[in-house]
C-alpha cells in the first residue's frame, strides 16, 4: 500500500510542526512538501520514511 506524506505523517499521529522540527525546516516547508511531494530533497524524504516508520516505497513522493 502506497501512502501520501500527509496520510504517513498523521498515521504516525505527528503534527506538521512536529515532523518539521524533527527534520530541521520550518513548518511551511514541511507544508509545502506534503501538497508537493516531489519538491522534497531525497534526503529529507528518507530522513521522513525513517521518522514514520515507513520504507521510502511505501511513500508517494511525486505529485
């Protein structure tokens, strides 16, 4: 089952500003990432699967 960056954050029960804060960007970028998924750098992305417990396949990262 593949699931959005939104769908995979509040899985985890994680608010924006939460998940922000663990990835060192401020809340907007984070925001901006979940609507555009694709505009996230690869090392974020993997730094966010890890952090939601979830392998980067499992996670749409293109819009």
């Amino acid at each position: 089952m593949t699931l959005t960056v939104k769908q995979a954050r509040q899985l985890k029960g994680w608010t924006q500003k939460r998940v922000a804060a663990e990835l060192g960007v401020h809340r907007q970028t984070f925001s901006k990432w979940e609507s555009n998924p694709d505009e996230m750098p690869v090392g974020k992305a993997k730094q966010f699967s890890k952090l939601v417990d979830r392998s980067v396949d499992e996670i749409f990262f293109i819009a």
